[in-house]
C-alpha cells in the first residue's frame, strides 16, 4: 500500500486501524499524507501488525482518538521507520496518546508524547520531542485535499531534512521554502509546506528571483520580495503574513512584474494572514494592491486591504482579476477607481466571510463591478457604504454571472441608478486595464432503429472479471467530488433524450425478470465502500459523481441521456413497438448473489419489456466507470473483445494512449474505447458503433458544430467546447485574437478523444497542424494576431498491429481555450440573490435597492429602508425578474414606486410568495408601479394602479 498526497480522515474502526491498517509485508509508502480525526480501539490514526512494514516521509498524523495508542499503534516485529513526520495532538484514554511500540527515526520528527514508544530521543537526529505540533484545523489551505497548516511559530517550520524532502507537498506546492525568514532554503516536517514567512513591514523588491529565498538585498523578506519570489518559481506557492501593516511605498507605472506599484501575481499563490482585523495591507493611494493575471489560481486569507487607488482612470481599487480568486475573511476599506472600487472582476470569484466599506467607483460599481465575462460568488459577506454613479454596491454587466448569498448590502449609494445593485443589459466597454482595453434537439424516436421489442426470456448472460485495485487508486481520489452535494443523484448528461442509462447507486430489490427464474428475488444494498449503508460518505459521494463523469464520456457521442437521477420505471422498460421512451438500469452495489465477478449483464436486454437490470459489483472508481459501461455495451447487444487465448483483451501500450477495448477489460489503460477488433489477433470483429446505433433506438447526437470552413462556428468568449460524435465529424471555428495560444484538451475525466487539431489562416489555408505522440490534447501556441480556423477531429496513433489504434472509436468531448481574444458583445450571464439583506441603500434617480435590466432571480431576500430619488425606492425593473419569497418593506421614493418599479412595457415581473407593504411613495404607488405577474400567495399592501394583483384571486 502506498499513500500519496492524500487525506484519511474522521474514519471510524471498532478495533483496530481507524485512518489504516497495514498487515503488508511489502513495504508502504506513506509520503505527504495527512491522517486525522479518525477513531479506533487501537491505532486510530494507523495500526501496523507484525507482519507490516511501512515507511513515513513527510506526513501529519493529528487529532486522532483510540484507547491505545491514539496516532500510531505497531505491533512487536512490526517495521515502521519515520522522517520528517509530525506525530502530535493524539488523544488515547488508557495510554500512548501518540505512539504506540518500538520504532526507527529517521530524525527530524515532531512527536508530542513518546509514552509507550521507543525509537524517538529529543535532540537526537534533530528529533523533537514533547513538544505542540502548532497545527491549524483540517479545512480546505489550496490543492486537492483538506490539510493542517503550520501556525506562525510552529517549530515544524524549516525543521525538516532536505535529503527525504519530496518535490512539493501534499497540496501541490513547492518544498523547500525559507519558512522562517532566516535565509535558509529548509524543509518544513509534516504534510504541509508553511510558504514564505513575511517578517519585514518594509517594500522592496527581491534580490535574487527563483533562488527561493524571499528576502531584499539588506536581507529583509517582504511582501513585495515574496510575491516575486513566488512569481519566478514554477508551482503553487504560499506567503504567511503576520500582524501588523505592510504598507506600499515603491511607485510605478504600467509594470507587470511586481517590481513597482501594485503586486502583480503571475503564478498559483496563497496569501494567509492573521486575520483580517490584525493583518493589514495598505496601498497608500500609490496604486491597486493587487492584479492576478489570466489563468492565475489566487487564494487570499485573513488580511485587509485598504487605500488602493488607480487615480480615477483605471479599474479595480484595490484588486484587478483575471484569474481565479477565492477570497476569505478579506475587508476591502478606502479604495478609489473607475470601476469597481474595491474589486474588478474579468475572472471567476469566490468571496466569503468577507467585507467591502467605504470604496468609491467613479463611475460603477462602488465595491464591484463584474465585468461581461466574469463569475461572482458572493457568501456570507457585508457590502455595505460604498458609492458610486450607478451600482453603489456592485455593477454587474450584461453576461457577467453574479450569485449572491446569504449576505448583506447595506447604506451603498449610486448618484444615478442601483443604490445596492445594478444588473446591466449594456456589454462593458474596457477589460480594466487603463480603462480602456483591453445542444441540438434529438432525432425522432426509433429513427435508424432496426431492433425489436425483447419479450423471449433466453438471454445470453455475460460478466466482466473483479477488479481489484489494491489500494492503487488513493493517488486518483481527493473526497473532493466535483459537483456539490446535492447535487450527486441529480445528474444527467442529455435530459432531453427519450433514452436512459440509470446510473443507481441507491440499493435495488430485483423481481419479475429473468434473473430471478435463476436466483430468486436479488436484493442489492446501496453503494457502499466503508460500511455505513445508511449514509454515503464524501468518497463515496466522489466516486459516485465521477463515475457518471466517465460513462457520460463514453456515451457522449449518442443520443442516450446518462443520469443518476432515478427516472420513472416506464422510462426503463419498453413496453411495446410504440413506446418511444426506454432504457436500463444499473445496479451497483455489493454481489450478495452471484459468481465472483466485476459484474453481469444480458445481452440485447436494453429493449426488454420489464426493468431488467445490469448489475456492478466493483467499488473503486475505475472498477465502477468501467464495468458500467461495459455491461451496458451488453445490454446492447455487443459481446466481449478477447483473442484466441484470452476472453478479455486487456489492451497495450501505455500512458495517456495506452489503450483497450470497452468490450475488453479496461481496468489497465487510459484510453478506453468501442471497437470493431483491428489488434493483433482480435476474436471478434463486431461493430460496436453499428450495433450500438441501429439496434437500441437511438442514434448518434446530431453533429454540434459546422463540418467546413464556411461554417465554421465563431469563438467569441476565448472558449468553446463540443462533442466528436463519429469518426468522421470534424469540427470548425474561427476566431480572432490579438495575439496568444490555442489549447484543445480532451474531456478532463477518462477521455476518450485522441485529438488532431489543424490550423487555417483568415484565407482558408493550411498553416499547421498538432497530435503530439503519446498525448490526447492539440495546440497552437503564440500565435501572431488576426484570424483564425481551427478544426478538430479524432485521430489514432502509431500501428493497429502493435501498440496503437486507429481513429475509429476516437470520439468525446472536447474544449477549445483561445487566449488574446478582444472584448466580447454577445455573452449570457446570470444573476440571482438569495437568502440576504439589501437595506439602507441610496440612489439618485432609479432603483435604491436595486436596478435591473436584464434577469435576475431573487429569493428569500428582504429590502428595507431603500431609496431613490424619482422611481423604485427598493427595486426598478426593466428586464425579466422572478421575485420568491421576499419581503420589500419600509422603503421609500421621491417619485413613483416605493417598493417595486416594473416599466410596463418592457418589463417582465413574476412574484410569488413575497410581501410588498409598508413602503411610500411622494408621487404614486406606495408599494407598486407597471406591471407584474402573480404566481400566487403574495401580500401587497397597496397595488394603486398597478397591473397583475387581485385580492383574494391566486
């Protein structure tokens, strides 16, 4: 067993090994591991037998509980050998809250509490022990998995050997960090890399970029010297900042490096401080603090930010994104620009626990402003006193996505329009620098079908081999699924095809169909991998969403809807030549029945006229994706891909293009497609896209984009993405670009698409084209500006006879990325508000509250003490609004519409379940003016003359 770059976590064990138990006598490799939170009789964190050997490099073992020995319990004879480990903070109620048994240092571990071990000395081999590991909670610090950070003044910083360091930690980031400021490249012990320890109050800029030591010619590391540092090595990196004020002192202008004004971030980075009432960055109106460039990963932490300012000309006061930014408990105070006093958005960003006050925008967006391409999600958070001309809280252009939640907008102002939010059906002119710059309808049920309705009960019964993974896959899994949730038994890959593969993971009672002539009634338990059929588990939550993941991808080029949302049975069965909706059901879970195997199916059984499920008895996410596909290749009718001495062709060749047939074994490679047998000594010849689309009802997709230049599809938001449905689609766009790359990526999970991309000029003609050997993805990179074709196809690779394959069964998803695109003018967003407060804000003409013109969606909102100087004290609309379950109270204007302003002949306004009362108008319509439309169960305290409410009707 080896564990790599992986959390166990909050696991419970009624005897031994709650996090692992290791009875191996290969030696494991436990390396950038975090183990915590799990609970045992004994070794709740780990329990090593005496037949077990296992070695520790660089792992957190933390806040684990057992009667005996809470971190690691190892028997006599048992091997374990321990580096770089912090080993602390584990509880046992009889003894041995940490160790348990005899063990080998490697030195340079933190063990809290030795009692009952031997093999830890304190001072010998650099160990430490007896000694608080200064450890933060398990939660989300960047990179895949939750992991403890080092807490400033931890003695795991820079305690470390440099001779069994890994390349980078458990998140990703780089190892050999000076952690401590003292200008020595060290190690940290345990999972989690500290980053560069800020210890200066000073701004100057770093003396030696990429030697990774974040520290200015006089020797002092600053923020500015670390972030450069940062920028000149490759990787994720992390600043820790203390409390105190770090104040911007070097000026400059229209420099991209971070050498002078603002910090400009070009690299993954984390910034934590202490908190944002004790960490302070102030930009002493010399410029923005920060701008995080394209394709940039940024996480900010517990600071404050506070007197940015672009001199009235610029965008974003205090940040300018176009990157991806998750901001946590951050204050933005005090900062000026154009638009987006605190924050200019052409990115994607993430904000909670967060508060924006007292930032100006010239002209929108006094906190922010959302620029057309941008994503906002906003949690938790107060913007509150905020002004500008219109959107004195936030600016949202038409097409920016905007989602607001469980938050506060209170006493903003706009001298014009959008006191608390303005939603904007006008595109942005401008990207924020300077100011200025820059699914097809299915076919007819049964078209192509040439199969029959299945009524005869003699089935040919096909199975898949079990697959055991041995622990192999930990590496691959992150309980980090990558939907939310609630989401899991929602998801659907083509909701508005008529057939369906049900992906049910929810336990199933099997009876009425030919497998229970055989083995009576078959009673499935739910999914399960850590025997809690009651619940599933944040691992079980991931393989579940990224199974669908891969069997979507391996259907994406039909007209069958993949889904684990439990549909109608009627939508399982066909039940006579006229049905036009059918489909099967997939049962996964434990084999409490039949023969050892990774599962079984029938054979042509998708058209049968009763709920004749296949069935999958693999639990690991490879085991799982790839028998469910299989065994529905069966009920399709496809039978298995072997040779002359094997039943099931395991596939050859190796890395992304290794490759395998579906109707093989699949387990093994990374490229795993239908096939018609072209290998070397192949047993079966069989059609599978043939059989799959003639013989179940269904056909391909229809073909998404233009198959010639002439119709080519154009990009216009630096972004497409499209399906290669059969092996002869090719695909076409056009795009312009001021000058950047052109990246075609495969689907991210278990793609099935080899990916040959050519490139045309403006006129038509062949530039170039890109299918590196042994990669799926194509590109075109630095590309002169002007006008582009591209198309995209799948391709093969190598020799069919050898280790390749042809471009036969190359089909799936694909995205294409263009980066230099000019400013786009034809993009969608969305908006909604939900669950927050919007008070006490003030706009000058229309919409104290808040002005739409485009479409928003609002629920569980209250507005209150809202207004506006001639119409809408709490809301002017007029786009398309639905308003559920709101309260607009207490607001008022100077003209007409104290609640609500809905323009009568181009708004569209739905309320449903929402008060509308107490509010005042000098002019007209205390609580309302325009138009609406009831759906029903609202409370209006005076409609006047406006149109849509009737008491006591709906």
């Amino acid at each position: 067993m080896n564990l790599i770059d992986s959390t166990v976590s909050n696991n419970v064990a009624s005897n031994d090994g709650g996090g692992l138990f290791n009875n191996s006598l290969v030696v494991g490799d436990i390396v950038n591991a975090t183990i915590s939170g799990n609970e045992a009789l004994n070794g709740a964190g780990i329990y090593n037998t005496e037949e077990g050997a296992m070695e520790i490099t660089n792992a957190t073992v933390f806040n684990n509980a057992a009667t005996t020995g809470g971190g690691i319990f190892n028997e006599t004879d048992g091997s374990v050998s321990v580096v770089n480990t912090i080993i602390a903070g584990n509880s046992a109620t009889v003894v041995s809250s940490d160790l348990m048994g005899v063990f080998s240092s490697n030195g340079n571990n933190l063990i809290g509490d030795q009692a009952g071990s031997t093999g830890f000395t304190d001072g010998v081999q650099n160990d430490q022990v007896n000694v608080s590991p200064g450890l933060g909670a398990l939660q989300d610090n960047g990179g895949a998995t939750f992991t403890h950070e080092l807490l400033g003044g931890s003695l795991a910083r820079d305690a470390g050997n440099n001779f069994y360091a890994p390349t980078d930690d458990q998140r990703g980031f780089a190892r050999l960090f000076d952690g401590d400021g003292n200008g020595s490249l060290i190690v940290d012990i345990g999972a989690f890399e500290s980053g560069y320890i800020v210890t200066s109050f000073e701004d100057s800029v770093d003396a030696a970029p990429g030697d990774g030591v974040s520290v200015d010619a006089q020797g002092r590391s600053t923020l500015r010297a670390a972030i450069i540092e940062a920028n000149a090595r490759t990787g994720a990196d992390t600043i820790l900042l203390g409390t105190g004020v770090y104040t911007l002192s070097l000026f400059g202008l229209n420099e991209n490096g971070g050498l002078s004004g603002d910090l400009d971030i070009t690299d993954d980075l984390t910034i934590i401080g202490a908190g944002s009432d004790r960490t302070f960055i102030d930009a002493d109106f010399l410029d923005r603090i920060f701008e995080i460039f394209p394709d940039v990963n940024v996480s900010i932490r517990g600071v404050t930010l506070v007197n940015g300012n672009v001199t009235r000309v610029e965008d974003g006061g205090a940040i300018l994104n176009f990157g991806s930014l998750t901001l946590e408990d951050v204050t933005i105070e005090n900062s000026l620009a154009n638009r987006g006093g605190a924050l200019f958005n052409n990115g994607i960003v993430a904000m909670t626990d967060s508060y924006f006050h007292s930032n100006t925008a010239i002209a929108d967006g006094g906190a922010i402003f959302n620029n057309d391409s941008g994503t906002i999600t906003i949690d938790l958070s107060t913007i509150s006193g905020n002004d500008a001309e219109n959107g004195g809280g936030i600016y949202n252009s038409t097409g920016g996505t905007l989602a607001v939640n469980d938050t506060t907008i209170d006493g903003n102002t706009a001298t014009v329009a959008g006191g608390g939010v303005f939603v904007s059906d006008e595109v942005a002119v401008g990207n924020g620098e300077g100011g200025s710059g820059g699914s097809a309808s299915a076919p007819l049920p049964g078209s192509e079908y040439q199969g029959e309705v299945v009524v005869v009960e003699e089935y040919e019964e096909h199975s898949i081999p079990k697959y055991d993974d041995g622990g192999s896959e930990a590496a691959i899994l992150s309980e980090a699924p990558p939907f939310p949730v609630s989401d899991t038994f929602n998801l659907s890959s083509l909701p508005g095809s008529n057939f369906t593969i049900y992906l049910d993971f929810n336990g199933h009672t099997t009876t009425g169909t030919q497998w229970n002539n055989a083995f009576g009634t078959i009673v499935t338990p739910a999914y399960d991998t850590d025997g809690n059929v009651g619940s599933f588990s944040l691992a079980e939550i991931e393989v579940i969403q990224r199974t669908w993941l891969r069997v979507a991808e391996d259907f994406a080029p039909f007209n069958v809807n993949v889904t684990t949302a439990e549909p109608p049975v009627s939508d399982l069965i066909r039940s006579d030549d006229s049905d036009t909706r059918w489909g099967v059901r997939v049962v996964i879970g434990e084999n409490t029945w039949y023969s050892p195997a990774g599962g079984v199916a029938y054979v042509g059984s998708f058209n049968d006229n009763v709920d004749t499920p296949t069935y999958v008895f693999n639990t690991s996410l490879i085991g799982v994706s790839e028998a469910v596909t299989h065994e529905v290749g069966h009920t399709m009718g496809l039978v298995h891909d072997g040779t002359s001495l094997l039943e099931y062709y395991d596939g050859h060749g190796s890395g992304s293009t290794g490759w395998a047939p579906v109707m093989g074994v699949g387990y093994y490679q990374d490229l795993v497609q239908w096939s018609q047998g072209e290998y070397t000594d192949a047993n079966n010849q069989e059609d599978d896209l043939s059989i799959i689309t003639t013989q179940n009802g269904f056909s391909y997709r229809p073909d998404d984009y233009g198959s010639t230049i002439s119709t080519a599809s154009n990009i216009t938001t630096g972004m497409a993405s499209g399906i290669i449905e059969r092996n002869t689609d090719v695909d076409y766009f056009q795009f312009t670009t001021t000058g950047g790359d052109v990246i075609i990526d495969p689907f991210f999970e278990s793609p099935n698409l080899d990916i040959l991309a050519t490139l045309y000029d403006s006129t038509g003609t062949q530039i170039q084209t890109s299918n590196p050997l042994g990669a799926l993805d194509a590109s075109f990179i630095g590309l002169a500006a002007g006008t582009y074709y591209v198309s995209i196809e799948g391709t093969g690779e190598g020799d069919v006879l050898g280790t390749g394959y042809s471009d036969y069964g190359s089909l799936g998803q694909y995205t294409i990325s263009v980066s230099g695109m000019p400013p786009t003018v034809d993009v969608i967003g969305n908006v909604t508000i939900s669950n927050s407060t919007i008070s006490n804000n003030f706009a000058g003409t229309r919409g104290g509250g808040l002005l739409n013109e485009d479409t928003v969606d609002i629920s569980n909102v209250t507005f209150s003490g809202n207004e506006a100087g001639k119409e809408g004290g709490a809301i002017h609309n007029t786009g398309d609004m639905t308003i559920n379950n709101t309260t607009i109270y207490d607001n008022f204007t100077e003209g007409t519409g104290g609640g609500i302003y809905s323009v009568a002949d181009t708004a569209s306004m739905s309320v449903k379940n929402t008060i509308v009362a107490g509010n005042n108008a000098l002019v007209s319509g205390f609580d309302l003016a325009g138009a609406f439309s009831s759906l029903g169960y609202n409370l209006i305290g005076s409609s006047g003359t406006a149109t849509g409410f009737i008491d006591g009707f709906n």
